[in-house]
C-alpha cells in the first residue's frame, strides 16, 4: 500500500521559506511542527503495517494531525499578510 506523504513542506510548498523561518524564530511553531511529525510519523508507520494499532487509535491520531495541521497553516498565514 503506498502511503501518501503529509510532511509539511509537502502540503504546503509555497510556504516553504516561512516554514524554515517560523522553525529557527517561533519556539511555539517549533514545538507544533514537531509534534505534527512525529503525529504523522505514527500515521504513517500504522498505515504501513509497521505498527499495530486499533482503528480508533489511528483515527484519533488523523484528527489530531489535522488539528496541528489547520493551527500550523494559521500560523503561516498570519506571517505571510505580515
């Protein structure tokens, strides 16, 4: 099963510069863009049959990907009308 990538510079690209920015200067976007990476990691690793999970586990770790995802873009917004 191929697995699609959710990496942030893959889901945002022309954000790719106020990703990196965000990354060095915001210690709260740091801390989101973490945490949304190794969210996606699990994703991913239960989708490859890496590793096991219920599928309420994984479901509630999909939401959670959105969540940061949606707060993340919010975040780069904000800096781009800046």
């Amino acid at each position: 099963m191929s697995v699609e990538n959710h990496h942030l510079h893959n889901e945002f690209p022309e954000y790719h510069d106020q990703i990196h920015n965000l990354k060095m200067n915001d210690r709260h976007f740091s801390k989101l863009f973490d945490e949304y990476h190794t969210v996606d990691r699990s994703v991913r690793r239960i989708e490859d049959s890496a590793e096991v999970s219920s599928d309420e586990h994984l479901e509630s770790l999909k939401i959670r990907r959105l969540h940061l995802k949606d707060e993340l873009f919010t975040m780069l917004k904000k800096v781009q009308l800046a």
